[in-house]
C-alpha cells in the first residue's frame, strides 16, 4: 500500500471535490502509485489564513511545547521509517537502505532542534547610565513559505518544517509532486504529535503557480527554497521585491582535490560509492575530479573498479546500491552532458548510457580527458557522471575549484596538514570536508555561498533566518 495522498490545511487533510490532481509514478518500474491532488486558490487562501490565525497564538506557546512536539516528531519517524522508506523508494527511486537511512537521521535533526529551540536566547546590553536597561529579544518572523525538492524528500521538508515551528513561526510548506509521499508522512507525523491546527500546511500543485501566490500574500514573511540556482533567483528576486527573508539551498559544482599524498585507494572506493549515492541527484555529490598527475593512473583504475561493482536496480530489491533516477527527463540531460564531454574530446571509460528498457536508469560513468569548459565541468550535472580531470599543482588547483559560479561543498584528501589548510583556507565552499564526508549533520550548518544560496540550515545557525531582532529599552 502506497501513502494516501492528500492536502493538509487547518489541521486537515483534503482531497477530491474536483480538485485537479497529478499522477506519481515509480522510476523504476514506471507503475502508477497515485493521484496527487492540486491546491485551488481557495485551499490556498485558507493555507494563508490559517498559518497567519495560529501564528498569534504559536509565536506565543512555550519553547518547552515545540520541543515536546518536535520530540514526539522524533519518535514518530523513528517509529515509522520502514513503512514511510518503502514508500519514499517507490516514488523517488533511492535504495531502500538509504530512504530509510534519510528518515533515521531526520528523527536526528528532529531531536536537536527539540533541544535547540528551548535555547534561543536574547541579550541584555550594558547601558551608558544606570537608570537604563536595554534588551535584545528574537522574536519568531511569521509565516513562512517554503518549496522542497524530490531529492531528499524527508530531509528538505523536516528541517525547514523544525526549524520554522521550533522558531515559534507557522509554515506553508509545498513538497516535491514527483515524490509526494514522504512529505505527507511528515504531515502526519506532526498532526499525531498534537502540533496545533494551522501551524504546518502542505500544498501540492503547479509549482510556480504555488510559489508566485504565496510569496506575493502581504501574509507571508519568509521565503524558504531548496533547488536549482534559476529557479532560487527567480524566487529570491520575487521575495526581494516584497522584502521577505529568504533562505536559498541551491545547487553546487564540488570540486574534489586528490594529493599526491593521500591514501588514494581509500579516497577513490569512498568517493565512488559516495557518487552514487542517490544516483548523483545530491546537491553536495562530489563532481569535478581533480585529482594529481603523479597518482591520476591509480585513482582511476581503483575508481573505476568500485563503480563497477555497484548493482544497479530497483531500489526496492535487497542488493541494490543505486536505483533510477527520479524522473524520464534526467535521462536525456544525462546523454547530454555525456555528448557534450565526447564531442570536445572527453574520453567515456565507464558508462555512458541508458541501462535497460523500462525505468530511468543510467550507468555510473566516468569521463576523462575533458575541457575545463565543457557541460560536465561547468554545470551541475546531477547524475551519476564523474569527470576525472589532472593537476599538478596547489595554487592552480585552488584557483580551477573556485572558478565556477557555485559554491556548496568541495572535499579534499591529503595526508598534509600544510596542505588541508591552504585548500580549506582557500576554497570558496560553504562546506569543506577533508579526507571524510561529514556535511549535513543536525548540529552542523549546512548551506552555500555564492549562486549556490543565502543562510545555513543545521547548527546553531539554524532559527537565525526564521527570527527578528527587537531592541528594547526602557528606564
Ligand atoms: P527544477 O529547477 O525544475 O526543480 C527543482 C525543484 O524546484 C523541484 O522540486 C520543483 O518542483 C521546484 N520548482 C521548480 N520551479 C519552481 C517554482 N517556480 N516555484 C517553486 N518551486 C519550483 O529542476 P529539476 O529538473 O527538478 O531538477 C534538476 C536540477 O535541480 C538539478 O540540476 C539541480 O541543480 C537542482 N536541484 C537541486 C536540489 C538541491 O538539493 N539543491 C534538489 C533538487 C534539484
């Protein structure tokens, strides 16, 4: 059985009643799961209504009340992961092991931000005379709006969802339509927690038909987004012109420095299997192979040799270690990209191609011998596709990592602590892991600079773009 698919409004969930719905299908067999019902403008309108009535009252509830309730979250996925997993694969077409795996450690985030939110904390300033006291309090900023992609369905949705109703803000939030299912099993998680009508809403529909309304409604005070760059500047310059706050997590390029001192077997077997996570559809997947002439032949032999041994497959069945990607449309992008590289040159040594007849599946591949302009060097190609690209020197390598646009996560593997600090003094990331793969835990920030987005969601930075500053002074 398939998650029942449903708006929820006002503590509500709805559906039927003529409203426009949308087919949600699995990747990997192409069945047809469901029916998606479309917001109309009046489920909207009642969205806004009611996350703007039950702000009044949720700016107001004790901390101690959304730390319950974010536990009880917690517990709620923990409790249901299997089910919310399987349900999750058959929509997006990820492993079983790693749907279930997102929703274990999104009870993680839920946790913290239980704790974290009993801890947001104002300032007493010292006054210039002593009559005077002065007071910084941070205040929750409203009604938030916030847009999540089909990649990381639990992860996206829960931590804009903890950290707006753990600030005290209220929130519409509009899930990926391609990977409803995991959304709607967030939506109930909160209504058995006990968490206010009102205070959460999820919408489906045209998704800038949704967003266009919602960031335009004098309601709406936050704008949160998780996806492509065009997409998050189209957005962000919508909410700038009604001067909303936005938290943008946008898509990445990361470059990846192998040293000639490293443990290169080490490097290139996790790298591997970290590219293939999620088929490559993640915005932090490790993309342009830098990797240092004097040890280039051995990485790739030893790169090559474990994505060899991926199984590739339904991501339901047990041995599986990549599934489809999520939808037809990333196949042809993925021929693209792949053309692209050979029409410049590029060498494909690992892949390449379409894998069977049904499903959207596409062989890891490897592509070397590349241009530094090419498509897979330049843009994000958010698949399985690894080009491997030689340097033979720090400065220029530095200076080759920061030459794009984006600037999300960026790994390096060096047995050289001169060398780790140059690079992580150097690179223009958001995120710099050396020698592991240690981003997006619930008490680290996660988050990019450059096109690849505003504000950090995680760590202590995490309620920062859902509060406002008051200063308050009195005698
Ligand atoms: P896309 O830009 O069309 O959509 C990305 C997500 O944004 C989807 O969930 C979509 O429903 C939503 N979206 C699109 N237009 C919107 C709008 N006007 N208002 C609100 N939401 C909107 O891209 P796609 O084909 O779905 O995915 C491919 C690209 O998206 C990738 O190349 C990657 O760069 C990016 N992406 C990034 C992330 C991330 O985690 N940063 C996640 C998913 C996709």
């Amino acid at each position: 059985m398939y998650e029942t698919l449903a708006l929820y409004i006002d503590g509500e969930f709805l559906s039927g009643d003529g409203r426009d719905t949308e087919e949600v299908t699995n990747p990997a067999t192409l069945e047809v799961l469901g029916r998606l019902p479309h917001a109309r403008k009046a489920d909207l309108d009642r969205a806004l209504a009611a996350a703007n009535r039950a702000f009044e009252s949720w700016r107001k509830s004790s901390p101690m009340l959304r730390s319950e309730i974010l536990r009880k979250a917690a517990q709620l996925s923990r409790d249901r992961a299997q089910e919310i997993g399987r349900n999750m694969t058959m929509d997006q077409g990820k492993p079983l092991a790693e749907s279930v795996g997102e929703v274990m450690s999104c009870a993680d985030h839920a946790d913290w931000h239980a704790e974290e939110c009993r801890r947001i904390y104002g300032r007493v300033i010292p006054p210039r005379s002593p009559e005077v006291r002065q007071m910084v309090l941070r205040e929750p900023i409203g009604v938030c709006a916030a847009f999540t992609p089909w990649n990381f369905p639990y992860n996206q949705a829960i931590r804009k969802i903890c950290a707006a109703i753990g600030a005290g803000c209220t929130i519409i939030l509009k899930g990926p339509e391609d990977a409803p299912s995991a959304v709607m099993a967030i939506a109930r998680i909160f209504h058995d927690a006990g968490l206010p009508p009102g205070v959460l809403n999820i919408v489906w529909g045209v998704p800038s038909e949704i967003s266009d309304y919602l960031i335009r409604s004098p309601i709406v005070r936050k704008v949160s987004f998780t996806g492509s760059v065009p997409v998050g500047k189209q957005l962000a310059a919508l909410a700038g012109a009604h001067m909303k706050r936005v938290t943008m997590e946008l898509g990445g390029h990361s470059p990846v420095l192998v040293f000639d001192d490293a443990d290169v077997d080490r490097a290139a077997k996790q790298l591997a299997r970290f590219k293939v996570r999620n088929a490559g559809q993640v915005c932090v997947s490790p993309t342009r192979f830098y990797v240092h002439e004097k040890i280039y032949d051995q990485f790739l032999s030893s790169f090559i040799d474990t994505l060899k041994s991926i199984k590739v497959g339904d991501g339901l069945e047990p041995d599986t270690q990549m599934g489809p990607l999520a939808h037809a449309r990333r196949v042809p992008t993925m021929e693209k990209f792949v053309d692209n590289a050979r029409s410049l040159g590029g060498k494909v040594v690992l892949g390449g191609e379409r894998l069977g007849e049904k499903g959207h599946f596409f062989s890891p591949t490897v592509v070397t011998d590349l241009p530094e302009d090419s498509m897979l060097m330049t843009e994000e190609p958010f698949g399985p596709i690894a080009p491997v690209v030689r340097f033979n020197d720090t400065d220029d390598v530095i200076r080759r990592a920061n030459s794009l646009p984006f600037g999300l996560s960026s790994y390096v593997f060096t047995n050289s602590l001169q060398t780790a600090t140059k690079v992580s003094n150097g690179i223009e990331a958001g995120m710099v892991n050396i020698n592991h793969f240690g981003s997006a835990l619930p008490e680290t920030p996660f988050g990019g600079i450059k096109d690849s987005g505003i504000g950090s969601e995680g760590g202590m930075e995490t309620f920062d773009g859902y509060l406002v500053t008051k200063f308050v002074t009195h005698i």
